[in-house]
C-alpha cells in the first residue's frame, strides 16, 4: 500500500511541478509539458513492477502513435481560446483530438499500425 501510495504522490507532483513553472514562464512550463514525464514515468513504474519487456516497450510504440494525432489540438487551443471561452474550447479540443485520432487511425492501418 505505501508503494502506491509513493506512486500516486510522484505522479501527481510531476503534474503540480509543470503548472507552477507554466505559472511562471509560459515558455518553461510549456517546455516541462512537452516533456515525456508521464510516460517516462509509467515506464519506469512499468519496469519496478517487473513487467515484461514487450509490455514496456509496446508501451513506448503506441504512445509515439498515440501522440501524433493529438498535436494538432496545441495549435487549435490558442486560436479557439480568445474566440469562445476555456470551457467551450477545452470541449471542441477533446472532440477535435478525438476525430483526428481516429482519421489517423484509419490512415495507419494500411501501413500496418493498428491503433483500433
């Protein structure tokens, strides 16, 4: 149970550490965000639980493709934000993500990635 626990607490500081430097510096923050901490992290945790290589490393393939479509949203964010409120643009985002993922998805499979 304490090792969850430390799990939990070193996870959710990374989070609290990216919003207190882009609280300072748009450019830090933004820079600390676009790091792979999560990820870093979860293989980490992945490896400390003895899993298998495969799961760790498929682990690593999937989140490069997963990554991919959700760029997009970065530049859509900014533009969105001033014309129709946080909310509103956080939830035409999410949609927005979700229709490019699956565009994408769609455009891999030929090529043999199945994302689906």
């Amino acid at each position: 149970m304490q090792y969850l626990f430390f799990k939990y607490l070193v996870t959710a500081g990374v989070v609290v550490l990216v919003s207190e430097f882009a609280k300072r510096s748009d450019k830090l923050g933004g820079f600390i965000a676009a790091l792979p901490l999560v990820t870093v992290l979860t293989l980490i945790w992945l490896y400390v639980e003895q899993q298998p290589s495969s799961k760790i490393a498929n682990h690593a393939y999937y989140t490069f493709w997963y990554v991919l479509p959700t760029l997009p949203m970065f530049l859509l964010f900014p533009y969105l934000l001033p014309k129709i409120g946080f909310v509103y643009t956080l939830i035409s985002c999410v949609l927005f993500t979700l229709l490019v993922f699956w565009l994408f998805s769609i455009l891999m499979k030929p090529f043999g990635v199945n994302l689906l």
